[in-house]
C-alpha cells in the first residue's frame, strides 16, 4: 500500500480514519460478543471514532507542515473535508476541545490570509457562515454540558473552564447565568438564518434544531412548542423531505403540540 512505502501518506490515514467514521455511522446492536457480556452499540461507536480522530490527527500533522501536501498526498479540499469529519466526530463524542481545534483549522485554511482564530472580532469578520454556525453550536453544546446536574463532579472545574473559553471566542459573556444565555444564543441563531437567505445560502438542519431546542427549553408547553414548530417548518421549506431529521422533529412536536392541547 501506499503507506507501506510511505510512512507520510496521509491521504491514506486519512482515508483510513474514515473507514472508521463509516464503522460509527453503520453500527448496529451486535448482540453478546462472549457469553455474559452484553456489547452495546455506544461504546463499540464510541469507540470508532476516537480512532478516527487519531487517524485525522495524525495526517494533519503530515498535511500541516511545509511541503506536507505533497509529502502526503494531499490538497486543501482533502484537508477541510477531514476537518469537517472530525469536528462532527469530536462533536457527537461531546469532546468540544477537539472540535474546536477542527473548526479553527478550517477557519486559518479558509481565510483570504493570516488570521488569529483566537481574536473573536476577526473571526466574526471574516470566518466563513459555516464556521460561524459551528462556533456558537459549541457554545450553545458546553452551556448545556454546565447546566447538566449529571456530570462527574470531577469533570465540573473543566467544563466550567471549558465554558468560559468557549463563550469568549463566539463574543458572549461568560459572567452570563445558564438561562440568560438561552436569550443571546437565539439572538444570534436567527441573524445566521437571515444572514444564510439574504446571501443565499443553504442555512443547515443544525441551525434549525438548535433554535427548536432553545424555543423548548425545559418546558414543553403549549406556546413554547409552537415557536419550535415554527422554526422546523422554516427549516423544512429550506431543505424539503429530504431533511429527515427536521421531518422527525417536526412530526414529534406536532404529536407534542396535540396532546399540550388535549390537556
């Protein structure tokens, strides 16, 4: 293989990582792998793509050095298609630290020249819609990370932390309470929807589901579902039935909706 030959090929790491996102993706419940010893689908899923990451870490130290793209066989298409894998990874793993770095390397890939990820105001500026989006994902992701009552307490100082980095790097406050945020974050969801129709851009599912979940809150009433449904039945005029994770949402809160109003 071309990595036998070439311990540098990361066009090949690469390509193996995402065999390994494939493996995430298609998992099924494998039934007991030994007798007495349930194997669930979580953890062999968990599993996967924490290699897939490491692979992805790998060839972008290939990919990220002078002359690593033709060392390793690559080009900047390969590489944002890798950053793009590996911030979903890193995402649905819960690991925003990971993520993180993902996005802010696609951001410095992406710019017309230099840019220093770590000034907010730059970023807004001149980062892409998608990178935009993604960012205040992570923030809306680690301020439910804090408010969750069931997290370790040894993990609560670093998510914490975690918190107050994130919410800096996407111009928020983190002095700001949990629930006082829920008001900037859909402030700002909604100018990225208007900002995506006004430039004609495909806004995401993501942005539509986020919006929904913050209309929701904990409560679930009558008026809170409404505003979700509104959202979800934007986002399906944007996307179509080809969308079936917005199509399932939204049949979910229509059933919600009927039974709030059967009470």
């Amino acid at each position: 293989t071309h990595l036998q030959a070439n311990q540098y090929d990361a066009k090949s790491i690469y390509t193996m990582g995402n065999l390994f996102g494939e493996m995430a993706e298609g998992l099924v419940l494998l039934g007991r792998s030994a007798p007495g010893e349930e194997v669930t689908t979580p953890i062999r899923r968990k599993q996967a793509r924490v290699a897939q990451i490491k692979l992805y870490q790998r060839a972008f130290e290939i990919w990220d050095r002078p002359g690593g793209l033709a060392l390793g066989r690559g080009s900047p298409g390969l590489v944002i298609d890798m950053l793009d894998r590996w911030i979903d990874a890193g995402t649905e793993l819960g690991d925003l630290r990971t993520a993180r770095f993902a996005n802010d390397r696609a951001i410095e890939s992406e710019a017309d020249g230099p840019i220093d990820v770590r000034d907010p105001q730059a970023v807004a500026a001149r980062a892409s819609w998608k990178r935009r989006r993604i960012r205040t994902e992570f923030a809306i992701r680690v301020v439910r990370a804090d408010a969750d009552r069931t997290t370790p307490k040894g993990m609560r100082a670093f998510v914490a932390q975690e918190r107050a980095i994130i919410l800096r790097a996407d111009r928020f406050d983190p002095n700001k309470s949990n629930a006082a945020l829920r008001g900037d974050f859909l402030a700002r969801l909604e100018a990225l929807e208007k900002e995506a129709a006004a430039k004609g851009l495909l806004a995401d599912e993501q942005l539509f589901l986020e919006q929904a979940a913050l209309h929701l809150g904990k409560g679930g009433g009558v008026e809170q579902v409404e505003r979700a449904l509104r959202v979800m039945r934007r986002g399906l005029r944007v996307h179509g039935s080809a969308a079936l994770q917005l199509q399932r949402e939204h049949d979910d809160l229509q059933r919600r909706l009927r039974a709030a109003r059967g009470r």
